[in-house]
C-alpha cells in the first residue's frame, strides 16, 4: 500500500456489469488517486450471502496493478453480536479493524482500531443524509477532524454497465500508510453494510 504515501485524498469505486449483478460473480473496485488515475485493484468474493445479509461472512482482496495482494479485508459472521471488519496487509499481518459502535438509527458511528485494539478514529456519519451523498466525518482519538469520507449515490444505468457508488477519501497527508489503509478499509465495511443502497436504485431505475 505504499501508493498511498504522498496521498491526501483516494477515490473507491464500484464498477457493477448489468449481467454480473443476477449472477455470482465478483463484484470489482477501481482504488484511484485524486487525478482518477488507478492504483489498486480490488475483488469482492460474492455469493448471494454475503450481498444480501449483514452479517455474513465476506472478504475483499486488495491487489497492486501488478495483481499482487496488498491489502485483506475479512468481515467474519457473527450473529447477534457487534458487526466489525479485520484488516490484514497482505492477508496474514493483522493491522488493525473496524467495528459498528451504534445501532442508533439516527447517526451511523464506527470505530477505527488498531492492530492492539486500541482506538485510532471514530467515524460519525450525518444524522439526515442527502439523498446524492453521504458524508462520514473521521476524528481521531483526540476528537479532532482529521478527514471525510463522502459516499457519493448514482442514480443512472448506462447501457449495460451500471456505475456503482464512490467513495471518497480524504486525510491528511503525512497520516501513516497503515492508518491510510484502514481509513480506504472503512468504504468496503460501509459498502458491506450497506448494499441495498445500489440493489434499492437499481430497482427504481429498471
């Protein structure tokens, strides 16, 4: 992830192929740097489980333009309990989490931890969310506003390629790599918790 380095800003998109969404296979992402140009590459391992339930189990596998994993985001199944997303670098190096804090149904609020538990930012989404774009504040520790997260709604199919929603990412640019990488984790835990945001505007539109 030392693409990240001299970023202050990411953008993650989702790119959702017509045929792909009535059938199994991977969902893909496109990691990009401010100018658009693509850094990572990113795969969900889809089944109609991990789509549709919150609480399944799930896994993103982040991979350089090379395809070589750099980043694993597991989301273990856990029932009746605090829904949260480990975060390896590659895929055995425990770096840290990120784990639901309410249930309230007012205001979406996260926690970020590292790899000893210990909390390094709290997110806090708006109480009313617009109807184009969410925006999720990133504080840390300290309760000082350290960057945002803007999950930006598409609304519009174009021919058989239907654009899946962005996220963008903004923090400071001397953040550490590792706490870069758990911030981009954070748009894969909130995609994973909130698919139906897509599955809802593609049922309006078709």
């Amino acid at each position: 992830m030392d693409c990240l380095r001299e970023l202050d800003k990411v953008v993650v998109s989702r790119l959702l192929i017509f045929l792909d969404y009535f059938s199994n296979t991977n969902t893909k992402y496109a990691i990009c740097d401010g100018s658009d140009r693509q850094l990572l590459l990113a795969v969900q391992d889809n089944s109609f489980a991990s789509l549709f339930l919150p609480n399944a189990f799930v896994t993103f596998l982040v991979m350089n333009t090379d395809i070589r994993q750099v980043l694993q985001l597991d989301r273990p199944r856990k029932l009746f309990k605090v829904s949260r997303m480990n975060v390896y670098a590659p895929s055995t190096r425990y770096i840290g989490s990120i784990r639901n804090k309410s249930f309230s149904l007012l205001r979406q609020s996260y926690r970020v931890l590292d790899a000893r538990k210990k909390l390094v930012y709290k997110i806090r989404g708006p109480i009313f969310p617009g109807t184009t774009r969410i925006p999720y504040n990133i504080y840390n520790g300290k309760g000082v506003r350290v960057g945002t997260i803007t999950r930006k709604l598409r609304k519009f199919p174009r021919e058989l390629v239907f654009e899946g929603d962005i996220f963008v990412v903004t923090f400071p640019k001397d953040m550490s790599v590792t706490d870069k990488s758990l911030l981009v984790g954070v748009t894969f835990y909130l995609e994973a918790m909130y698919p139906h945001l897509l599955e809802d505007k593609l049922r309006i539109n078709y």
